[in-house]
C-alpha cells in the first residue's frame, strides 16, 4: 500500500492537466432552487387544458413548430425520452447526482415519503430492498484522482471496478465515472466473473467479447485510462445499499447507503469478498458530523422532479459533498500518522511538538 499522502501533486495545474484533458468540454445549466444548485426543477403536472373548439389545437402547433436545439441539446442529443428511459444496467448514464447526509432517524420518514413515486430497484432484495456492493477504486501512485476530488477540479473523473454480492460469481463492472461542472457521465462494461483478471488491464492481449458494442469501447477506454495514469488499486469500499427507481418514463433514483466501510487494496486486484476485517468509515470523525450518517442520493437527468425538491425542501436537506473513495482514504492517512489541514480536507504529516 502506498502512503495516501506523502505523493503530493505538483500543483492543481499537475491535476488539471491530467484529469481534465481526458474528460474536458463543458455544461451550460440554467439556475436552480436552494438544496440542488444547477438543476433546473420540473413543477407538478398542469391541469388538463380546457378544449378550443373552432381552433387549432395546441398539440398540433406544437408538432408543427420546433424550436431550435439548444447548447446542451446538439452536445449531448435531445431524445429527452431515450434519455429520461435509461435502465441502470445500460452502458452509458448521464445525470445528475445529489448527495445529502441524514440522521438514522430520518430515514424512515424518507422511505414514506418517496413511496408513492418509486419502486424497488429490480436487483435489491428484502425489506428494505437492499443489496451489497463491494467496489476497488484504481489510482495513479500519486492519489491524483483522489486529489482532483480534494481540490473540487471542474472536470474529474474516476476509475473503478463493481461487483455486488460475496460469492464472486456476479459480474465485474468497469465503470468510467466523469463528473463536468456539476454532471456525472458514467459508462460501464460488464465483464463475466471467469473473465475477470488483472492481466485484462495490465497486459490485455486477451480480447474479451461482451454483449453489447458500446460495452467492448468502454473497457477499451477504461484500459486506456488506466495506463495513462498508471493506476494502481487504491482501495477497496463496501457498503449496503437500499435502491429504488422512480415510476414512469421519467428517469430517477433514490438510494440510501449505510454500513459503509473500507480496506485498504495492498496492491491486490483480487476481490476479498469473503474478508471479515473491515474498517467502518460512517462513523462521526469520517463524516465530519455529531452523528453517524447516512448517505441520501437522488439522481436525476435533465430536469429535478417536482417530488425530489419538495423531498429536499420538507427535511432541509443539505447538500454533502460526501465521496466513499475519498473519505476512505482521509481516514487510512490519520491511521498512518497524519492529520486533516485546517484549510482543507487534505491529511498532512503530524509532527509530535516537545510539549
């Protein structure tokens, strides 16, 4: 394992550079509503409109007259109902994430609140519907990527491998995480457990054939990545996950992670899914709170559901820039002997004073 903060970047131009040429370009939001700053918010459906008789029918004028694409419409399309359909298990997600750190007991409170708009997420079983994700977070030797999150860089990516269960016969999904001004664009390939081995990114002379095109050029990007930056496993996160999709077309979701934990990687690709030794990382000091928290996300495409910001607005939620990778990290640094800056959530070395 490598020390978490002895490898500084040179500077956030170092991190900029690095993190920012692989996922460059821009987004353009229009303003937001206190809680979820940049999304624009989609209110209650109107009443039916009232029948002009004698006149063309507003439909039809609709359909007749279009207006032009805007900027966000000719870079990322504008088949809003191709994009607002999108399954979890498809290759490419793009939307917008919300983070927000609740009391334990505010959550059953939530889960009644949520319930007339969603259902249980097709993959979690049980009451609550829940299930385990156990993910390796891959970094270069230096922690830039750890570091682009530290310093809020405008455009950031991450490298990662998922796995859900402990048997280790599920899939392996190696997901390309780009967050630009505030959107995340995430895309995954699924790779079979008995093709899974480190010798698929650090020597792939192997070639895997998945299910889907858009599947294999993701894996190709996520091994070009990964020697670009010389990654290296960081970390391994785990954590139990209760996951619901929103009703209808519209594209959502709720989840709330608790038992969230951690062990550091040691250099292995191997999985210890089986491991019992695991270092919590929900506690007070990790989340920076007078109580151990659970994590809130709503995700969303385009537009905020009308029944998310009221969600927000009804138990003052208060937006947590909260990510596991880092979090865990922060907390292997203070096990090793570091300290938080003041000006910051770095770790730095912590010099023992005579007195």
């Amino acid at each position: 394992m490598y020390p978490v903060s002895s490898h500084l970047p040179a500077d956030s131009a170092t991190v900029q550079s690095l993190v920012g040429a692989v996922v460059g370009g821009a987004s353009f939001f229009s303003p937001g509503r206190p809680g979820a700053p940049g999304l624009p918010v989609r209110p209650a459906p109107p009443a039916p409109a009232k029948p002009n008789p004698g006149g063309r029918p507003a439909r039809e004028w609709r359909v007749i007259y279009r207006k032009p694409p805007t900027l966000l419409e000719r870079l990322f399309g504008d088949d809003r109902d191709a994009e607002r359909t999108r399954d979890n298990t498809e290759t490419q997600i793009d939307r917008h994430e919300m983070k927000y750190l609740v009391h334990s007991s505010l959550v059953p409170e939530v889960r009644k609140f949520i319930a007339p708009f969603v259902v249980a997420d097709k993959h979690a079983v049980g009451d609550p519907p829940s299930y385990t994700a156990t993910t390796l977070q891959i970094d270069s030797i230096n922690s830039t990527l750890h570091y682009a999150k530290q310093r809020d860089v405008d455009a950031r990516f991450k490298l990662r491998i998922r796995t859900y269960g402990f048997d280790g016969t599920t899939p392996y999904f190696f997901e390309l995480k780009r967050k630009i001004q505030g959107k995340i664009f995430k895309s995954r390939a699924a790779v079979s457990a008995k093709d899974y081995c480190k010798e698929l990114l650090l020597r792939p002379t192997k070639m895997v054939f998945l299910k889907d095109p858009s599947e294999q050029m993701n894996l190709l990007e996520f091994i070009r990545l990964n020697k670009a930056i010389g990654g290296i496993p960081a970390i391994y996160v785990r954590y139990e996950r209760e996951c619901y999709a929103a009703l209808g077309k519209e594209y959502g979701r709720v989840t709330l992670d608790r038992c969230m934990r951690y062990r550091p990687a040691m250099n292995s690709w191997e999985f210890p899914l089986q491991e019992p030794k695991w270092y919590h990382m929900d506690s007070e000091t990790a989340q920076s709170r007078d109580y151990s928290g659970t994590m809130l996300e709503l995700k969303c495409a385009r537009e905020l559901p009308h029944w998310m910001h009221e969600c927000i607005e009804r138990f003052n939620l208060v937006p947590a820039g909260h990510c596991k990778y880092s979090t865990a990290m922060n907390l292997e640094a203070l096990l090793r002997g570091h300290s938080f800056s003041d000006g910051s959530e770095d770790t730095t070395p912590f010099e023992n004073s005579a007195d």
